[in-house]
C-alpha cells in the first residue's frame, strides 16, 4: 500500500512496526511459518526512504506550485487585459455607433430642412401663380364689363342719335311743311 500522502504535505502516519495481514493468509494455513513472518514487516527502512526523498518531494512540489502559481498569475493578467481591451473596443464600437447615429440625425434633419425649404418655394410659387390667375380673371371680367358696357353706351349713344336725327328731321320736316305750305 503506498501512502499518497506526502503528494498533499500532510504529515506521515504513525509507524505501527506491523503491515496488515495478508489476503493469502486465510486461504492457506499449512504453511504458518510464513505467514507469521509476513505479519511483522518493520516499517523502518520505508520510512527512512520516505524521509531521505521527502525533502526532494517537498522542494519539487514548491517548485511546482510556485510554477502554478505564476502560471495562474500570468493567466489572471492576461484575462484581465484582455477584459479591459474587451472593454475598450465595445466602448469604442459604442462610440462608433453613437456618431453615427448623430451623423445620421444631422442628415435626416439637413434633409428636413432642405424639403421644407423646397415646400415652401413650391407653396409661394402657387400663391403667385394663383394670384396672376385671379389678376387675369378680373382683367377678363373688367374687359368682359367695358366691353358690355361699352356696347350698351354704344346702343345708348346710337339710340339718342337716332332719337336726335328722327327730331331733327322732324323738324325739318315739319319746317319744310310749313314752309311748302306757307
């Protein structure tokens, strides 16, 4: 049975001076010279072993977990530089992002801009155009009015005329009556 212990830096067990009994002991029991002999191992020898190459063991070990150690340090470090560049570059994307958000904003604003400039070029275009049409349109009736007023003084004009020349012939008829008849 060999005692893993020395692996964890625990202290050995206590020397009993015995092994256990072996297995083969209780199939056999003929041959109890033997047996009696297997029963009392000392443990002396393994223990001065143990003892000779436990310094080695217990220097290797520290050696090793000074290695682990500094491997996990070295592993943290590098976790940790890369959790800060993680953090670096997802800030600098959120940055990224965020200009171009505005820059997008600014656009679409320009181009807001820009349309409702446009729309009220359009609007004032209409405006006037509507005021040269009604301009027009009154012109027409005004002409459409002088003209028809123009027609019915025409026919008032020829009318009293013509009353003027019938009154003046008339006249002259009658003058020419009287005197074709003085």
């Amino acid at each position: 049975m060999t005692d893993n212990r020395d692996d964890l830096d625990l202290p050995p067990l206590p020397n009993t001076g015995r092994v256990k009994k072996d297995h083969r002991d209780d199939d056999n029991d003929d041959n109890d010279d033997y047996h009696e002999e297997k029963k009392m191992v000392p443990l002396q020898p393994l223990k001065a072993i143990r003892q000779s190459s436990a310094p080695k063991k217990d220097e290797a070990i520290r050696k090793e977990m000074a290695m682990k150690i500094e491997v996990m340090k070295k592993l943290s470090e590098r976790e940790i530089r890369l959790a800060e560049f993680k953090a670096n570059k997802e800030r600098e994307i959120a940055k990224l992002r965020e200009e171009r958000e505005i820059h997008t904003r600014i656009k679409m604003e320009s181009i807001q801009r820009i349309r409702k400039e446009k729309e009220k070029r359009r609007l004032k275009t209409l405006r006037k155009i509507s005021e040269k049409e009604r301009r027009a349109n009154d012109v027409l009736r005004q002409r459409e009015r002088l003209a028809h007023e123009g027609r019915s003084h025409a026919v008032e004009i020829r009318d009293k005329l013509t009353r003027v020349l019938e009154r003046s012939l008339r006249k002259k008829s009658a003058q020419s009556e009287d005197l074709n008849s003085q």
